[in-house]
C-alpha cells in the first residue's frame, strides 16, 4: 500500500520523530513470556493425563496378573489342604486308631510295654502318611486324658509337643466342630539348641458316631506354604498373607512386628496407602476349606517408571518453550515496527499534536490499525472545531436563555395585578381563577428537577381542575383525593398535571358533557416495600390495544429524536408531558416504578403511576 500523508508539517513531523522502541521491546518480552507459559502448561497438561492414564491402565493390567496369580495360589493351597485333609480323615477314622487312644484312655497306669507296643503299631499303620505328604513333620495322637502317641518322618527322635503350643491347641479347637486349626510356632529340636519354624494344623479325632476320642496335631515343615505363595512376592515391595476363618493370620512372608492388613477391609482390585508406601492388593477365597488369601504389590515402581513419561513432557516443553522464546525475539524487531511507529503516533496525539499520521506500508492487520488511526486522527480535528463552534453558539444561546427568563415573570407579576383588581372589583371567581393560573405559573418557573410533594402537586393539579370548571361549567365532573399519611411524600415536580391535561386534550376531545375525570394517590406494598399508587382515570374516548403500545414506545424515545403529533395515517403521537411524564419516572426511579395505561375505544383511559415512598 503507497504512503499516506495528510499534510506537509505532519509528514514533517512524521521523518523528525524518532520511534521508541521500549514499548516494543517491552511487548516481544511479555509475547514471549506468555507463549512460554502456554508451552509450558500445555506439555504439563498433556504430561500430567498421559503419566495419570499410564498409571491407571498399568495399574488395571497389574491388578488382572496379580489376581489371577492370586486365584491359581489359592487353588493349589487349596488342593494341599485337602490332602492333609484326606490323610487326618484316614487317622481319625482308622479302626486300630480308635481303638489304642480309647484303651490309652480307659486303663489308668497302663503298662510300660503296652504303651510301647501300641505306639510301634502305630507308626507301621502310620508309615504310609510319610509318602502321602513329605512336608509332615510329626504327628501327635493324644487320647482324651492327654496321653501322647508320636510319630515323625524326620530320622531324629520325635521333639515333644511344648505344653504351650498344646494349650493353644485346645484353645483354638474349642470353637471348632472337627475342622483343622492352623498356626505358625517355633520347635527346638531333638539334640539341637536352634528353633526350627513350624505350622501346627489340629484338629479333634471324632468316631462315626461324632464321640471326640482324641486330639490329632500335625507339625509341617515351614516350606509347606512358602514354596507356593512366596511366588507371589517375589517382587521385593510384594507381600502374601494367609487367614484362617477367623480371620486369624495363619501364613505371612512379612517379617515379625510388621504390621499386617485387616482381612475384613481389603476388596480386591483396592489401592491403599501401608507404611509410605501405595499397594494394589488382590483376595481370594478357598472354597473348600474356607481360607481367605491376601496379596498385595507395591505400585511405587510402576509409578516411578511411568514418571519417565511426565518428565520427558516436561522436558520437552521446556525446549519448545526455549525455542519459541528465541524465535520471538529474533522475529520481534521485524514483525512489530508498525506497532512502534504506532505508539510513536499516539503520543504525539496525546501532546496535542492532531495532525500526525502514519505512513501505511503492509496490507495486515496492523496495516488497518494505522488506517484506522489516521482516520480517527482527521476526525478527532474535525470533532475538536465542531465543539470550539458548539460552544460559542451555546454561550450566545444561554445569553438569549437569560433574557427570555424575564418574560414569564413580567407575565407573573401582571397576573398578581390582575388579580388585586378583580379583587377589589369584587370579582370574585375570576379573582380565584387569576390565582389559581399565577400559582400554576410560578410553580412552572421552578426547575424540573426540583423535587416537591405530593401535597403540592395535587394543590397545583387542583388549580388546574378549577380553571377547566370554570371553562366547563356542569359539563365536568372532577374528583381529587390522596391519603394523608402520604401527603408529605417527595415526588418529582410536574407529574399529575400533565397527565390531567392530556384527558382534557385527548380523552375529552369529542365529548360535549358528561365529562368526568378522578384522581386518587394511596400507598401500596410492591415487591415488599411501600410505594405510592397515583391513578388518573377518565370517562373519555379511550384507545385500542395497538395504539397504547405505540404510544408507549414512542414515550420512551429519547430527548434527541423528535415526535411529531401525529403520524403518517393521521393517528395522534404521544403528548410532550404524557412523554416527559414516562421517561423522567424512568429514568430517576427504573423497574418496578413506572407509567402503564389501561384503555379501550369508548370506554375511557386510567393511566396509572407507581413511585418509590420516601427511604425505598
């Protein structure tokens, strides 16, 4: 696009001035620094969902792995479990079984040799069960009196059962109907000073008739839960835990003193938080022999693997964010000297120099900026002398203002004369007409925006009704009240009249007699507070429906358009005090205060006014 220049001393002015750059400079910085932060939040964003939904879909995988390793550890407990069920059910219901620990039971001070004999009887018919479950490691058989008989698959000799270890026996199975009991313990063995971890399973030896004959407690080798369910946690942050029915822990890889989880509030699929660090824990329930297994893995690896992900965003973000930075101020310079040349101009137009422009060289949007500047320019002096004219003229017209202000009192004053003439002429009526008209006068010559009451109002419209009277004669009928307690109400000066008079000029217009006019101000509840109801109801012609509307529109058009008094098809526009009326009880009050009119054709017109009382 060719250079612009309105003028000589603008393009002047235009090669003198040197652009500052700061404001540039200032704006590459800040465009900068925005478009960093937009990078920035976009890769954090973009980061955050991709690491959250890495998480969860890992999470989810790692859950479906764990617990189906979870359900095949249960299962093959569970088959184990019934093995060793199978071998106790095979003592228990045994005949020769029976038959030693009732006799053991039975003969009080039984012989040494009887003792020996049955015990050696014993491990022959017991001899099978070592083949059936290598993980047994003795086996006690005690008659109801507490009389032992051992057997062992270990070549040493049987270690006594710890009295200890046997209460605990009894008190565990007193809950039970012949059901095994299971509990970690620790033996010292036979010629040995070390403890050897052990799991005691027990249960009560019962004949087919369900008579209890003795107690069986089996000791396994520590192996006989750990070779299957440390393959759950091999991961070092992973852990197993076995319940009993009582939800009592029977089996755990977790070191002593660790705390271990309630049974009754894990579900599985469940992520919650155990020493600092976050778990995922699996459950199943054996279903034979009614076994609850827990397993859980850490999640703080996965995490951290995952976090890779955020970071490489964020890293990334960092250098695109480096990149546009460079980028932007490389470009800055280039892309942003109309912008200075720009700010150069507005101010030279704010030290009051008006006839700069600027010399328009691209076709973009900054192009139609400095357009649009040099526009605004010319009219801005244009709009300046068309202002330094307005006021002279107005000045000449206040002068003329100040003037025509002596002509209404002049007429004031010559009414008062008037007035004291008829008086003395004893004159009466006229006297109170001339009065009455002189009050309206000066009441008039008070500024409009001078507020009054409504007592003086309705003593002003009063003055009025009695000049119509004595124009109308019997012809008119005109009723005038309000309630006292709402006299002394401040309302805006030159309401009620107007609206009095637009009955006369238009309501009444073809009426000869009869005609009847009623005016009535009382205090009303609107929208829970007081407010003052002002009605002006006529007998007069009335209005259609469309024509209130066009009335009312054309009320609220402002001071500047002008409303002829009558409109193209010869219907009548809106009175000038009916308008002023509406749009100064718009203006000063707004919702819900205001000027309606209700009306039909023949039927009259009642225009109804709603002020605010005085503290509303």
């Amino acid at each position: 696009m060719a250079m612009e220049h309105e003028n000589e001393s603008g393009t002047e002015h235009n090669r003198k001035a040197k652009p500052s750059g700061k404001p540039a400079r200032s704006f590459s910085r800040h465009l900068a620094f925005r478009l960093s932060l937009v990078i920035m939040a976009a890769f954090l964003v973009s980061g955050s969902i991709s690491y959250l939904i890495h998480v969860r879909l890992f999470t989810d995988e790692v859950s479906k792995q764990f617990a189906k390793a979870n359900e095949q550890a249960a299962s093959r407990l569970d088959l184990q479990i019934r093995d060793i069920y199978r071998i106790s059910n095979f003592v228990v219901f045994h005949p020769y079984v029976q038959g030693v620990l009732k006799r053991s039971a039975a003969v009080v001070n039984r012989e040494a040799f009887m003792k020996i004999y049955d015990q050696n009887e014993l491990e022959k018919l017991l001899m099978q069960v070592k083949f059936d479950e290598n993980k047994l490691y003795t086996m006690y058989l005690f008659d109801t009196e507490d009389n032992g008989f051992y057997f062992t698959t270990s070549n040493t000799a049987p270690t006594l059962l710890r009295s200890d270890i046997y209460d605990e026996v009894k008190t565990r199975l007193e809950s039970t109907m012949g059901n095994l009991i299971w509990f970690p313990a620790q033996i010292l063995e036979q010629g040995s000073d070390q403890l050897r971890n052990v799991y005691v399973a027990a249960r009560y030896m019962k004949d087919l008739t369900q008579v209890k004959y003795g107690i069986m407690v089996m000791l396994f080798e520590e192996s006989l839960f750990s070779e299957d369910l440390n393959e759950l946690a091999r991961d070092e942050k992973a852990n197993v835990f076995l319940y009993d029915r009582l939800d009592r822990l029977v089996y755990t890889d977790m070191k002593d003193g660790e705390t271990v989880p309630d049974p009754s509030k894990i579900e599985t699929d469940m992520t919650e938080t155990a020493g600092g660090i976050s778990y995922v824990y699996v459950k199943s329930q054996s279903k034979q022999v009614d076994y609850t297994l827990i397993s859980r893995v850490s999640l703080d690896e996965l995490k951290s693997r995952s976090s890779i992900i955020f970071q490489a965003n964020i890293a990334i973000g960092l250098l695109g964010a480096a990149v546009a930075s460079v980028l932007v101020m490389l470009t800055g310079n280039r892309l942003l000297r109309p912008l200075r040349q720009l700010v150069t101009a507005m101010r030279r137009m704010r030290a009051g120099n008006f006839d700069t422009r600027i010399g328009i060289r691209t076709n973009d949007e900054l192009g139609f900026i400095s357009e649009s500047f040099n526009d605004m320019a010319r009219n801005i002096k244009s709009l300046i002398q068309e202002v330094y004219e307005r006021q002279l003229n107005e000045r000449e017209a206040e002068l003329t203002a100040l003037q025509a202000q002596l002509n209404p009192h002049f007429l004031h004053n010559t009414l008062d004369t008037i007035y004291w003439k008829t008086y003395l002429q004893e004159d009466k009526e006229t006297a109170k007409l001339v009065v009455s008209l002189s009050d309206m006068l000066r009441y008039a010559l008070e500024p409009v925006d001078k507020h009054t009451t409504l007592r003086e109002e309705m003593t002003q419209t009063r003055n009025y009704l009695m000049i119509q009277s004595s124009r109308f004669g019997e012809g008119l009928h005109a009723m005038i009240h309000a309630d006292e307690d709402i006299l002394e109400e401040p309302v805006p000066r030159l309401i009620l009249q107007p609206l009095a008079e637009n009955a006369f000029v238009h309501g009444f217009a073809d009426k000869t007699d009869g005609k009847t006019l009623m005016i009535r101000a009382v205090r009303i509840q609107l929208n829970g507070k007081d407010a003052i109801r002002i009605e002006v109801k006529d007998n007069g012609k009335g209005m259609a429906e469309d024509e209130i509307k066009t009335l009312m529109a054309q009320a609220m058009r402002t001071s500047g358009q002008a409303v002829p008094s009558k409109t193209a098809d010869g219907k009548r526009r809106v009175p000038i005090g009916l308008r002023s009326v509406v749009r100064r009880i718009k203006l000063l009050y707004g919702e819900p205060y205001g000027v309606t009119i209700e009306s039909k054709t023949g039927g009259g017109t009642c225009i109804r006014v709603t002020l605010p009382c005085e503290g509303d």
